[in-house]
C-alpha cells in the first residue's frame, strides 16, 4: 500500500536542503526533530506554498498555478488534481488533528495522521492507515513547536523524535493562503464523506479556486475558506450510480449561512465556531463524472460577488 509518509519525506527533505530557495528556514531541534518554517518568522511564497500543499497531501496531489480573473479583476488561482482522492485528501489533507501541548496550538494535517489516525473513524471508513517509520506533519500555527510538542507527536505517531518532521505556516501568510485554497478538492471529498458516500469510488479529482489576498489575522480564516465556498470549482471522476442520491447535498450554496463572506457569518455566530451550519464547508460548483452509467451531472454555482467582498477587491 501506499505511504503517504514516505512520499511526503522526499519533499520535505527537499525542502529542507533548499529552504533558502524557498524563502523559508530549516530548524533541527535538539532531540532531532526537524522542522520548516514556511511563513511564520519568513517571507514564504508560491513556491513555499506549493510545496506545502503537496506535503500535505502525502505526495499523491499535483498544484500548479495560473493567473484569471473574476468579474474583470486579475486572481491568481490554484489548481489541484489527484488520482487519489480518497487517500491524499481525508488520509493526509484533510485538518483531522488539534495539536495542543502546554500553551501551544495548531491544527496538524498531512500524512502524519494517517500514523496517528486522527480522527480515528475517518481511517475506518476509507480503510486506510500508514506504516512507515518517519512523520511529517502540517501544521496551521502563528508559533514553531518546541521539543515537547514534536515529542508528543512523535509518541502519537508511534515514531522516535528524530523521524518527526513538520513544516508550519500561519493562515495569515503566503503559504497559509494557498495550502488552504489547495484544500478545495478535499471539501468535496470531505462533504460526501460527512453525507455517508464511499468516497473511495471517486477515482480521480481535479479542482481550482481563487488564491486569496493576504489581509492579516482577523480576517485571514474567512478569506481562505471563502475562495472555496464562492468560487472553488471542482470536476469528481467515479463509478458509483448511486451519486444521484446525494448531488443537490453538495455544494455550499445549499447552507444555511450561505451568501455572506464567512467572517461576517462567523461574527453573527458570536464567534462560535460550533454555531456554523457545516454544510457551508463545500466547494462553490461540482461536475460529476460517473462511468457506470456514463452520465455527467452539474450542481451549484461560483458566487463571484461574495468573493470579491471578502478579498477586498469591491
């Protein structure tokens, strides 16, 4: 079986040879962790953010960029597409793991999860788990973990210390940006596997959305995901007739809170997370191919208007 860890090592080590070409900075603790610094106490950048998306998604997902436009202004996008859907975005992408060790927080993805099956049923459902002898883990922080915290999950992956990497960058940054704008082929993987689809039946994935501005810590969680939720567009390849059951539960326009940039949401929710209708974690437009019965199906719609708003741009 695959390991999404030893894939995910190669470019890490990568990474960390050439964090200068990257605009980032390699740390090596002194229990033998290592440790890139994508953002946090560096400048980043696309190449950095690329780099970090594909770690994340445990070397199986390919990102590349481009320029477009929405209603007339130029926006950078990116584009993401795997032949592993399953896999590279529930079993390393997808944001499973709340890293909190003393006074430090972040929310840990990537493949490292796949050893430490956090959240546990996510792996039961796609039946798939690692076995490989070295971490690599994301982590969405404004902080470098110390020791204790690379401690900790080294003992939760099961691996010594010193076969435990991360790479870290803050959701205000560059590389914060696009790692999650790169996540927008997991919130369609993610919302059918929330809905009780088998998602491994989705054979092959391809998507894009807009790379949002930079425009700092209090806006920076509502930024990135609304590039997703208003204008992430995504095409779905699988065999599984039975897809018809769950299109019109797809896309994000069918939340509750749709229709207003997500940090005004958030502020009506009283800043509680928990008060949020999940349904609006969803990509904007999905196209389904499905080859049992060779039919295309086509739900939902990008919200270019709401995603201006959000970035600032009207």
């Amino acid at each position: 079986m695959l390991s999404v860890n030893e894939l995910a090592l190669e470019i890490f080590d990568n990474l960390a040879e050439l964090s200068e070409e990257f605009n980032a900075a390699y740390h090596e603790l002194d229990n033998g962790a290592r440790i890139v610094d994508c953002g946090v106490s560096t400048r980043g950048g696309y190449a950095a953010g690329r780099t970090f998306t594909e770690i994340c998604m445990g070397g199986l997902g390919e990102v590349n960029f481009r320029m477009g436009e929405i209603k007339g202004f130029p926006v950078p996008f990116i584009d993401i597409n795997t032949d592993f859907p399953s896999i590279a975005c529930l079993g390393a992408q997808k944001a499973g793991w709340t890293v909190k060790v003393g006074n430090y927080f972040a929310m840990g993805s990537g493949p490292a999860r796949a050893l430490s099956l956090k959240p546990k049923h996510t792996y039961e459902v796609i039946e798939y788990e690692d076995d490989y002898d070295c971490a690599v883990i994301c982590l969405e922080s404004d902080h470098l973990p110390n020791g204790e915290v690379m401690e900790k999950i080294a003992a939760e992956c099961h691996v010594d210390v010193s076969n435990t990497c991360a790479v870290v960058a803050p959701t205000s940054s560059i590389v914060g940006s696009i790692q999650v704008a790169g996540r927008c082929v997991e919130t369609a993987i993610y919302k059918l596997n929330e809905l009780g689809f088998d998602t491994r039946k989705v054979t092959a994935a391809i998507g894009t959305a807009p790379l949002p501005p930079v425009r700092g810590p209090k806006l920076a969680m509502g930024v990135t995901n609304d590039a997703t939720i208003y204008h992430g567009r995504i095409m779905l390849t699988m065999k599984a007739p039975e897809i018809k059951d769950y299109l019109e539960k797809i896309p994000s326009n069918k939340s509750k809170g749709y229709g207003k940039p997500f940090n005004d949401i958030f502020k009506e929710a009283g800043y509680d997370f928990y008060k949020i209708d999940t349904a609006l974690f969803s990509p904007a437009e999905v196209v389904i191919n499905e080859l049992a019965e060779g039919k295309v199906y086509h739900v939902g719609a990008v919200n270019p208007d709401v995603a201006l708003k959000s970035f600032g741009l009207i």
